[in-house]
C-alpha cells in the first residue's frame, strides 16, 4: 500500500496532525528523555492542560508511538513511554527543534525587518 501525505483522504495525513500539533511533538520530546507519570509529563511539557495532554497520549497510544503502563500500586498510576516506533520519530522531531531553536535569531531578525517594514 503506498501512501501519500498530500491526497486528502490518505490516513497518514492524521498520523502527521498527530506527530507534528504542539503538544504532539512536545510530548514526544518530553517522553524521549524517559518514561514519565501523568503528572510528570504533564510538568515538563508546561502549558498543557490536563484534557489536551490526555488526548495527545491516547491519539498517540493509538498511533503506536506511546506506551501507556498501570502500574499496580495502591493508588493505582500510569506510566508513558515511547515505543521503538515512538523513540524513532521523537529523534527526528528532536533534530528538527535542535534545527528551529538554533536558528532563532534569524527568525527574530526576519520578524523584526518584517514588523518594521509593516509599520512605514
């Protein structure tokens, strides 16, 4: 089966929404440096609520990127890792943030010629 990120009905399209939305790529950075609790992850991606982090484990569990572990302890918790498929694709979102932060100060420098430019 071949697929094809850019025809509208190709599944892979919702694989990528799910990989490369905000919290998608931060969680998976976040659980590349290891396997976290709820509330852990929840603390190193910061700005995420609860529902939205919910939500990008199960949609990433589903994808089989994330592992998702009870653990039997008295209260019960819930451990996430990535899976190989996970650590893979979490390495090459990891190189392409490494290629994004370094290059920050072009970026500022474009939006700062680009806001001047706008307001003459």
């Amino acid at each position: 089966m071949k697929f094809d990120v850019f025809a509208k009905d190709c599944p892979s399209r919702a694989v990528l929404d799910h990989l490369t939305g905000r919290w998608g790529v931060l969680t998976l950075a976040g659980l590349r440096k290891g396997p976290a609790r709820f509330n852990a992850l929840r603390r190193r991606v910061d700005g995420v609520s609860e529902k939205m982090l919910a939500q990008t484990l199960q949609a990433l569990e589903r994808d089989g990127f994330v592992r998702r572990e009870v653990l039997a302890a008295m209260p019960p918790s819930v451990n996430y890792s990535l899976t190989e498929l996970g650590e893979s694709t979490a390495d090459h979102l990891l190189a392409f943030i490494d290629h994004v932060q370094a290059r920050m100060p072009a970026v500022l420098d474009a939006r700062a010629s680009a806001d001047a430019a706008q307001a003459r």
